[in-house]
C-alpha cells in the first residue's frame, strides 16, 4: 500500500504543495483533478524522486521512498510529452530498463516482444521516435515505464496533447493494461471525464491543497468538480430540442 503523509513544498515564499496525504491500496488508480498550477507536477516528480520535499512521507508498504534515490524507487513518472531517446529503436527504447539491469538477453526479448503486442505496436519496432505518431510514442513510453514493472505509476496528463479519438483509445488501453499488470498509478488530468474513466479513487488538488473523495459519488456530487453543472447544461440543450 502507498502512503502519504503531510507532504509540503513551497519555492522560495510560494507554498506550492500543503500538507499532502492520502493512500492508496495495490492496483488502484487514483484520479488527481487538477488545473494548470495546481502543483500537480511538483507533486509526483517529488513522489518518484526528481525533486524534493519541504516535509512529510512517503511509504510503499511501510517502506520510507523519500530518502531513497529515484531509481531505486521502483516509481516511474511519465510526463504529457513522452521522453524516448531520440537515437534508439521503438524495441531498444522499451528494452533500456531491462538493460541497464542486466537481465538475460532472452528474457529481455521475450518482455519486450510481450510489451510491444500488448500495446499494439510491434509493427512499428524498427521505427526511430521521430517517425511515429503522438500516441504511438505514447504507447512505446508506456510500454518503457511497465516493462520492468515498477509498483507505481504516476502519470502526468499522459494524454493532454493527443487528439480526441487517440485520447480515448489510450484511455481504453490503459485500462486494459493497467489490469493485466495490476497496475497501481496515480493519475492526474485536468480533465474530468478522463478522471472517471481512469480512476477508482478520487482526490482534487486546488492551489497545492488535496481533498481526497471517500468516493465516486462524493467526486461527483462535489460542486467544485462541476460535473452536475455539466449534466444540467446538457439537459436544457436536450429539452429546449426535444421540444
Ligand atoms: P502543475 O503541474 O499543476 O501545472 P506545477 O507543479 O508544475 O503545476 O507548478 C506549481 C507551481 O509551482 C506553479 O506556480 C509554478 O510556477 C511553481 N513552480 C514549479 N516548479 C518551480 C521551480 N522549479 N521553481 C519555482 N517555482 C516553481
């Protein structure tokens, strides 16, 4: 289990993130709402190591992770834009964790073949980064981050920069994925509708404070997180035509 407590950060006089906590069991996702500087980033770049905190913890099943260093967190970040090195294959940029960690060739082939089919992209292996779609590179910074099947995940906006339908279709992908790897992630979106696709747990992050949901039906009946607003502009629009 992941737990969080009293978390804070503050550049020089801005406090950024206040006192943040929160738990999480294995292979939950756990929505983050959150606009634009909020303090989304600063929050899980400190919880996968890439930045530090004023104060507070972080365990994973009662182990401390915030004095450990970043790569031995088994926490992986993944950020909007994907970050593939530019000089290597789809299958090399997937196999690089595997590498660095000196497991055996065949093992490293046969992990990297099982990624590339389940997220549909083994056609594409031989590809640079540069020839491939936003979403395929997507796919290829996922299938880099589970491969060495860290315990979280956290994601920062993963699909904010991919179009509607590639959007939903990693939605759908992840969901797939998520369960066949009983993955446990953190997600944070700005975008409502993604948070309730993806999530099981809900939490909102206003001005580096987190509010966590007891659940679903806390998340939606929360004024702030306007999806009753949202309904009722589409009912007047369904009733003024039905009319
Ligand atoms: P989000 O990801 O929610 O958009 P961030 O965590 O990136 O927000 O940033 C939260 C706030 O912290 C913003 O006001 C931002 O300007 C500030 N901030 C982020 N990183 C730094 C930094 N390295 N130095 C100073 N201020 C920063």
């Amino acid at each position: 289990m992941i737990k969080v407590s009293n978390i804070s950060k503050s550049y020089g006089k801005e406090p950024v993130l206040k006192n943040i906590g929160f738990e999480l069991l294995e292979q939950h996702t756990m929505s983050i709402l959150g606009k634009s500087g909020c303090g989304k980033t600063t929050l899980l770049k400190i919880l996968a190591g890439l930045e530090n905190s004023d104060s507070g913890s972080f365990t994973i099943d009662g182990s401390d992770m915030l004095h450990m260093p970043p790569q031995r967190r088994e926490v992986v970040y993944l950020s909007q834009e994907p970050l593939l090195f530019p000089h290597m294959t789809v299958e090399q940029n997937i196999g690089y964790g595997l590498r660095i960690r000196k497991i055996s060739q065949n093992e490293l082939v046969e992990k990297v073949e099982v990624m590339l089919n389940e997220l549909g992209i083994s056609e594409h292996r031989n590809k640079m980064p540069d020839q491939l779609s936003g979403g395929q590179k997507q796919r290829v910074a996922f299938g880099r981050a589970l491969v060495i099947n860290p315990k979280v995940i956290l994601l920062d906006e993963p699909f904010g920069s991919l179009d509607a339908h590639t959007r939903e279709d990693m939605q759908t992908l992840f969901l797939k994925i998520a369960e066949l790897h009983h993955i446990t992630a953190l997600l944070v979106t700005h975008d409502v509708k993604e948070a309730l696709i993806m999530g099981r747990k809900f939490a909102r992050l206003d001005a580096g404070a987190l509010t966590v949901y007891p659940d679903k039906k806390a998340f939606i009946a929360a004024p702030e997180n306007g999806i009753k607003k949202e309904v009722g502009f589409w009912n007047e629009l369904m009733k003024e035509h039905e009319q």
